[in-house]
C-alpha cells in the first residue's frame, strides 16, 4: 500500500514533463512558422541565398510567395509589370532599397479597356508599400479605368470599406503624359514622406469612407488636376505638414452623388454610416475630427495640369476648396499666391443643373481658424480673395449652408462676406449662410468654364525624392542587410 501512494505523484511528474517537452517544441514550430521570409528582387545575378531567403526576378513572383510578416525587398532598377497583392498576401512590406532608383514603369501602355495599374492591393488588410517609383501606368480613356499608380483597393464602387490598416511611405507617382489618373489611391490609410505629379485627377486620392481613420503627412502634391481629393471621406481624418502646390486646384475634399458612396463628406467626430446625405448642425460648436492642418498651400493656378471631364469643371485657381462639405477643421495653414481663392467653401448640388437624383449638399459647420493667407485672389474677378464662402440659394428644408465659422486668420486680400469674422466668427453660437447672392453662382461658373477651356500638357517629370534613411529597418539579416 505505501508504494501506492508515491505513483501518482510519478505520474504528475512524467506528464509535467512530457507536457514541458511537447509545449517547447510547439512554440519552438511556432517561432519558426511566423519567422518572416524574406524575398529579394534582383535581375544581377547573386550568391546562393541563406535560409528563409528567396531571389526572384519580379515583384508579383515575389508577392506570390508571401505570408502575413514576409517581407518583398526590391533592389535597384526598372520594372516593367503590373503588380496586384491579393487577401492571401496580407500583412505583408513592399519595400525599395532606394526610392530614386527602384522604379515600376508602365511606359504609357495601356493593354486593354481596363487601363493600368502600377501596384493594386485589393481587398486586403496590412499591406505596407515604402520607398519607390511608379510611374506611367495610364488609364484607357481620359476618365477610364486604370491610371492608378499605387492603389490601395477597398472596394471600389462598392460602398464599403474593405480593408483596414494600410501604410505607405517614401513614396514617389508621377505620369509624363496626359492619361495618368491618380498618383496614390485609397481609402484607410496612412501615408507620409509622399510625391506625387503629373495627374490628370488628383496626386492623392482618398474616397469613400465615412469613417476614414487615415493621415497624410510631409507629403508634396503638385503639377495635378487636384493636389489632394477626397469624395465622401471624412470622420478621423487628418492631412498635415504637406504642400499642395502648382496644381488647377490644392485641397478639395467634397461631397459626391452617385460616385464613391455613400455621401456625404463629413469631418463630424464619431461620424457613423450616413442615412441622411444632408446632415444639420445646430451650433458652431462642432467637435470636427476632420482637420486640414499646418500645410502650404501656394500658386495652385497651373491651368496646364492634366485634366478630364470629371477635374476640369472644378474651380481653379484655389488652395483650398469644399464642395458641399460638412463640418471640416482648417487650421494653421499657410495659404498664399492663388489667383483666384485662398479658401473657396460652396454649396453643391450634384448632379447639376438639379434633377430627381440630385443632392442638395450644403457648406455646413466647417471652422476655418488661424490660418495665414498672403496673396490670393490677384484675378481681378469679382469674389476673388483670401476667402469665399457661398450658400443660401439651394437649401432645402432644415439642411442649410450654416454654422459656418473663422476666427483668428491673418488676411491680406478680400473675404466674401465682408467682414466675415464677425457675423461668421467662431465666437458666435449660430450663423447663417453666406448669402452672396445670384452673382456668386456666376462666378463660381465663370471659374469653371476657365477651367474646361484649358490646354493640358504633360508636366515634367520629378527630380530626386528623399529616400528612406534606413531601409533595413526591421527587416530579418539577409544579403542586403547583414
């Protein structure tokens, strides 16, 4: 009986320590499952990689091989070929060892009606693209598909967001002809140390959530149609210590009908799925979560942009323009040197001239504060000036173009109203629309037409961008990082 006693407690101790056993080796399998793979992008010829190393001779053959955590190190040199990352390559980098020197060229080649893209990443969450060039991926019409030289794809069209977590950085798009739609196209995203030029919508393009969650920081848009646009994008959405210069147009969030829904822009904190497009606001005191800041937003006249049917009809000759927009934060800016407006805010029917499908969008609680204005509105029009704010004319039951403010700006030239940040200062708890009148719809048709009658040329192509500093940050050793 005494010998008894003693075997459970061997029993405990053998299975402690087959237990023990078999959980090491379960995490030492599961170390080196998610160890990351690196894949490396050359076409020079190369040692035998180590292990968990892989060489390939194009980025898709490397993105094919991927898992979450892998990373795809492309080195110096000209890529001709359209990459796409599907759901199965999520949570992967994208990365160049240079930004100046590893380029993906489309050649202004467009292979069928779909146009091309340079990097597409559909449906599919965690992809970081660093630290290259895209350039010259077309669409196959002026407004067609294609032309997108890094897209992050959601859902296009859809009305959903369909991918969350999205970053790039250190990156370069450009287009040296005239059917480059957009440079860096997405929706939740982060994006800093950006460039883009030479396209025929927007350098930046960032659509279609209510609910963004995105930055965009230290980026430099010029040359476009639109700096930055941004349909239906709004809730935390911040872009910050960038320039939008020498483009048709700076910064033009709006709202939009039918396209990129749902509608509309709205920069409301805790912003939720729109029922209504045509929200109301009640107050000044707007808690605003979508905020235009600390950017330089200079000689945005360039009539010579790219254009199509869709950017050409916008008002030129602006830095910063909102199309229907609700509830926007434009703060700290330095704004200078447009002909036209510094700030031009409106209400927008869309479609327009009005029918059964339209949207009576208004200019509705936005707060324009501390922000330096110097030298705009040199046009000589009438409402050219730092500031243009339009609406009273199409309301329509209680949505109206109200709760509009400015406090604290540094003006040089005209507002419109007069006097604007009085009856229209944020220390009031109400204000009206603007009320210009009839002649303010005449000018804001008058820009357009300027506009439409533009003679678009290629824009030049870009000098040396900067480069990420470390680029085997992060990354497992590797031939290119020892």
């Amino acid at each position: 009986m005494p010998s008894s006693r003693f075997r459970p407690s061997r029993s405990r101790t053998v299975l402690a320590a087959v237990f023990f056993a078999v959980a090491f080796s379960l995490m030492a399998a599961t170390a080196m499952a998610k160890a990351p793979q690196v894949d490396i992008v050359t076409t020079e010829s190369h040692p035998p990689p180590p292990p968990n190393v892989h060489y390939f001779e194009t980025i898709q053959a490397a993105v094919d091989t991927t898992k979450k955590g892998d990373y795809v190190l492309v080195t110096p040199g000209i890529y001709h070929e359209e990459v796409k990352v599907t759901h199965a390559h999520g949570g992967i980098y994208i990365r160049g060892m240079d930004r100046n020197l590893v380029i993906l060229d489309g050649e202004h080649e467009v292979p069928g009606p779909e146009g091309a893209n340079g990097i597409e990443i559909q449906k599919t969450n965690n992809v970081w693209v660093e630290n290259l060039t895209v350039r010259n991926f077309d669409r196959a019409t002026p407004t067609g598909e294609g032309g997108n030289e890094i897209w992050w794809n959601g859902g296009d069209g859809s009305g959903k967001i369909g991918a969350h977590g999205w970053y790039g950085r250190y990156l370069t798009a450009y287009d040296t002809g005239l059917s480059g739609g957009y440079g860096i196209f997405t929706s939740n995203e982060n994006e800093e140390n950006i460039y883009a030029s030479g396209f025929n919508d927007s350098g930046i393009y960032l659509g279609a959530c209510w609910e963004c969650k995105a930055r965009i920081s230290k980026a430099t848009m010029e040359k476009n149609a639109l700096g930055y646009s941004g349909s239906n994008s709004g809730g935390r959405l911040v872009i910050e210590k960038s320039i939008f210069r020498d483009n048709s147009a700076g910064i033009v969030p709006n709202s939009e009908n039918p396209g990129d829904p749902p509608p509309p822009q709205n920069g409301k904190c805790n912003s939720h799925k729109p029922h209504n497009p045509t929200p109301h606001f009640t107050s000044t005191n707007i808690e605003r979560c979508t905020v235009l800041k600390e950017n330089l937003v200079e000689n945005n006249n360039n009539l010579e942009a790219p254009s199509n049917n869709s950017t050409n009809g916008a008002p030129w000759g602006v830095g910063i323009e909102l199309p229907g927009d609700y509830a926007d934060l434009v703060e700290k800016n330095t704004i200078k040197n447009n002909v036209n407006n510094g700030v031009l805010g409106f209400e927008y029917p869309n479609p327009y001239p009005p029918t059964e499908q339209t949207k009576f969008f208004q200019l509705a609680g936005n707060r324009i504060s501390d922000n330096t204005f110097e030298g705009n509105g040199t046009s000589g029009l009438e409402f050219a000036g730092d500031v243009m704010l339009q609406g009273g004319i199409f309301g329509k039951g209680k949505s109206q173009s109200t709760m509009d403010c400015l406090s604290g700006n540094s003006f040089t030239a005209a507002t419109f109203p007069a006097e604007i940040e009085g009856t229209w200062g944020c220390q009031n708890a109400t204000t009206p629309p603007p009320n210009n009148g009839p002649n303010s719809i005449n000018y804001l048709v008058a820009l357009q037409t300027q506009g439409e009658e533009r003679v678009s040329v290629p824009q030049e192509a870009p000098g040396p961008q900067e480069t990420m500093p470390e680029p085997c940050y992060g990354v497992p050793t590797n031939p290119l990082c020892p």
